[in-house]
C-alpha cells in the first residue's frame, strides 16, 4: 500500500530564494540553523532574469526586496502548484501575479 501511495505522490521540490534568506538571517554556516540546513532546501539566487522580475515587482508594488525576490519566484515557476511558507500571506498575494491562489492561512499560502 504504501509503494502505491509513493507512485502516485507529486515531486516535491524544496527551495528558498537567497533575498529571503539573507532578510530571515538564515546563515546556513551557523549552528542555529542546523536543522533547516539538514531539510535539503535548494537557494535560488537572485541572478539576471529574476532580478529583472523583481526589480518590475518592487516598483509596482512597493514591497521589500526578499518579497520581489519571491514573486520572481513564484512567477517563473513551472505551471502547477507552489506552496509558499510565509509570516505575510498578502504581501505573497501582492507578488504572485497572475497565479491561482487555491487557499491562505495565516502563515502559509497555497497556489
């Protein structure tokens, strides 16, 4: 039962963008921060295009750079859902475009 389950579970891919990482102090060399760092998440780092997509955000939106750096995320992600762990589910809202939000709470956000 449990292989039939695994067959048909989505990949799930775990990933952070650097700008947000850096806001939240997340030094992945420091000891604290032992336990996210052994969760195998993935940095995405703000390199030319996403900065582009996050430049156009934060001016159109006003919110902060890890913000921006989010929604460029979000944006290019493949089409499918995306699950954003967030202490500001509208400010994620803000800068997810056009993407489908499929429910919110108050600490996280699902599209």
């Amino acid at each position: 039962m449990v292989a039939s389950r695994k067959r048909r579970a989505a990949a799930i891919e775990l990933a952070v963008p650097t700008a947000v990482r850096v806001e939240a102090g997340w030094d992945r060399t420091s000891p604290p921060w032992a336990f996210p760092n052994r969760l195998r998440i993935a940095d995405i780092p703000l390199a030319s295009a996403s900065a582009s997509i996050a430049a156009a955000i934060r001016s159109r939106t006003g919110v902060s750079v890890a913000d921006a750096h989010l929604g460029a995320v979000i944006q290019s992600a493949p089409v499918g859902p995306v699950t954003v762990v967030t202490s500001d589910p509208g400010a994620t809202r803000l800068v997810a475009g056009d993407r489908n939000i499929d429910g919110s709470g108050t600490k996280s956000v699902n599209w």
